[in-house]
C-alpha cells in the first residue's frame, strides 16, 4: 500500500490511500478471488474482484480510499492502512499501515505599537479563517487620550480594543493618540510703528510687536512656553528671526517687544510663533508704510497717496483702499507647481502657512477669490475648473476636469 497528500489548501489537504497486491520471489497468479481494503483515518473502501490476474513483479491496484482532512492549529497525523486478502486458490491476507502528517493552518501575527506611549499588549496569533478578538488591554502615554487603533503609523483610527480583526495577514497596529491639553493660542497679534521713544508714530522706522497668548496647563501642570518669537519676511521673501521674547510662562499672557530698521517706504509681513510642550502654533499681521496724506516726486512723475511717491506712477495704500465710494480689493498674483501625492481631481493649491507667506494674514481672514489657470500647457496639458477653499482642512484646493498623477504648473490671480 501507499498514502500521500495528493493537494491542499490553507484549510484542509486531501489524503489518498491505494491498497494492492503484488507478486514476489518471480511468482505470478491467474484467477485470483481478490478483497482489497484502503483506509483514511479509520474511514475504508472495500472492492471485491474475481479472476484476478498478477503476473510476476507487477502490483495491481485494488482499493483506493481518498479523504479531506481540515487543517487544525496544529501538526496532525493520519493513520493510513490497506488490506488485501485473498480466497479460494492461493488463499491468504496480508495487511499494512503507514501514516501520513497533515500541516496546521496558516497563521499570522498580530502586533502592537504603543507609538509613543507605553503598555502596548503582547502579540497575538490569528489563525486562518477565524476572526480574531483584538486584546483588550490600552497603553498610557502621559498627557494623551488613546482613540484606537490604527494600521498605519500617525493614521486614523481603524480598530478598537477587543474589537474584531478578520483579515488572513500579518498587521502591526499603531496607537492613535490625541493630546489632551489644549494646543497653544496666539489669541491676537498686532503691530505698530513707534518712534526712538516708543510713541505711536506713523513715520516711525520701529515697530512694537504685540502678542495675546494662551498656555493650557490644567491637564499637565509641567507644560509651558518654551520659545514666542517674532519674525518679518524680508526684501528678498526671507523670514528674518528675531530673538525670542519669550522662554517661560502659562495660561495667559501678553508679551511685547519692540524692533529697529523697518523702512518707511514698504509694507511688512510680520509673524509670531509660541511653541509649548507638546504643539507649536503661528499667526501673521502686517504693517503698512509710512503714512502720508499725499506726496509727489521731485520731478512730479510719482504721486503717493497714503504712501511715499514712486519714481514713476501711482502709489496708494490703505486698508482699505476705496475709489468712488468702492473698495478695492489687495491682489496677489504668482505661479506655483502642484505635486499630486495620488491620482485625483483635486489637489491642494495653499497650505496654511503658503497662504500667510503669499498675503500675510491668516488663511480664514476675509472673503477671498482665487482664479487660476495652466502655467505650461507644453508641460501638463490639465484643465483647470477653478479653486476652492476647505475650511475643515484649512487648504486651499486647486480643482481639474479630470484625474491628475503627474506635476502641473498653475498661475493664480488672489483678491481680498
């Protein structure tokens, strides 16, 4: 007789078993009466032949027994026999077994990543086909309430403690962590010039930097301000840091500090950044040129209202601007390349933090209107649809009629 595995599964294998009978020493029979028994895991088939040749050194095959065995959490083996047995002339039995071993079920790994915490659970085992119950056990991170879990790093939440998991791969699930102290608040910022003595002056070439701030400091009493400073962007587009004006404090507070060397003849973007323990956060304002009522060059081919004369033209400033009764929106115009980080119809045009280099306010301030257009249809023949703002996101979005993978070139027109 022989047993062996003929196919299998993740689940199960099948088993086939063939009982025989064989001639030695060179003998050979004719006629035989012939019982052949095969057997699976104590389940037989029987065949009775008559006239039965075996000519010498040749098997005849007389029973086969095939048998699916499920797969189990562990090695199995399977006792496997035949039987052949003869009556009549040549009357005699003989019999044997063997058995045949029989794999456990695949199985996969599930892990745990307390992702900056601590207590993640062990390990644990998923079979294939069963679903798993996620452990229950949740780690601690100081400061932090856990939401879940998530399958990616820094992802969103896609499993719960003792939640279910039912899918045949190995997973490592990350803590999903929220701060449970309320992030830092720049509550206002505001600028003005000064002269030498730190007077109002609307001429003045000094600017006093003034910053409303919240640190939260109910949920861990260690947390503080570790640095509030303020920058401007300089001629060449460059944020220039001054020295921080703060390095302590919590709950509220006003700091304020006061700066030389600002031109009387340009307009300033200005910037205040707080970083606490665990967040940082950034608000903008600006701060206008020096004011005039009217001024004219000396060869009477610049005229300025609200602001020094040009060489040549016209230049007004005002917040805001009005001619016959109108108010004339601020413009910004420019040209950026989008990167698609997948293939879609939209993609985001304006970070928070683009927006505020390209019109130093906050993101959220005014009404805006963004026009955009192809910057190189050589390069990226896309057709635009036009933009739009998220305010759950705090992203301007740049929309296309079709999916977009590649990179593309758009120009912008920006009116406040």
């Amino acid at each position: 007789m022989y047993a062996a595995v003929t196919s299998q599964n993740n689940s199960s294998v099948t088993i086939s078993c063939t009982a025989a009978i064989q001639t030695v020493n060179g003998y050979w029979y004719s006629g035989l009466t012939v019982r052949g028994s095969a057997g699976v895991n104590g389940q037989w088939a029987n065949v009775d032949r008559s006239g039965v040749n075996v000519n010498s050194g040749q098997n005849v095959n007389m029973a086969t027994k095939t048998l699916t065995v499920a797969k189990t959490k562990g090695v199995q083996t399977i006792q496997c026999g035949g039987e052949i047995r003869v009556t009549g002339y040549a009357a005699g039995v003989s019999g044997a077994t063997m058995t045949v071993s029989v794999p456990a079920l695949p199985s996969h790994r599930v892990t745990y990543d307390a992702n900056g915490g601590s207590g993640a659970p062990g390990a644990q085992t998923k079979w294939y086909g069963e679903v798993l119950t996620l452990s229950g056990t949740r780690p601690t991170r100081a400061n932090y309430t856990f939401r879940g879990w998530s399958t990616v790093r820094n992802g969103a939440v896609n499993y719960q403690p003792a939640g279910r998991y039912g899918a045949d791969r190995d997973v490592t699930l990350y803590a999903v962590w929220a701060l449970a102290t309320r992030p830092p608040d720049i509550r206002s910022f505001s600028a003005l010039r000064v002269d030498a003595d730190g007077n109002p002056d609307s001429s003045g070439t000094s600017v006093r930097f003034t910053a409303d701030w919240n640190v939260d400091a109910s949920a861990d009493a260690s947390n503080s301000c570790r640095t509030l400073g303020f920058a401007y962007k300089d001629a060449s587009g460059a944020w220039s840091e001054f020295e921080a004006s703060a390095t302590s404090g919590s709950g509220t507070n006003t700091t304020t500090a006061t700066f030389d060397g600002f031109d009387i003849d340009r307009s300033y973007q200005l910037r205040c950044t707080l970083t606490d323990k665990y967040a940082t956060v950034t608000r903008y304002t600006t701060i206008g040129p020096a004011r005039f009522i009217m001024d004219v060059s000396a060869d009477g081919e610049g005229i300025g209202i609200g602001a020094p004369a040009p060489a040549n033209g016209v230049n007004i400033y005002g917040t805001p601007v009005r001619i016959n009764g109108c108010r004339m929106p601020r413009m910004f115009q420019g040209s950026t390349v989008i990167t698609p980080s997948a293939s879609s119809t939209r993609h985001t045009l304006f970070t928070e933090a683009q927006w505020a280099s390209i019109t130093g306010i906050d993101i959220d301030e005014g009404h805006p209107t963004v026009f955009v257009s192809n910057g190189d249809v050589n390069a990226q023949n896309v057709v635009l649809t036009g933009a739009g703002y998220a305010s759950s996101t705090r992203q301007w979005y740049v929309w296309c009629a079709s999916a977009v993978s590649g990179m593309f070139r758009v120009n912008y027109v920006i009116f406040i």
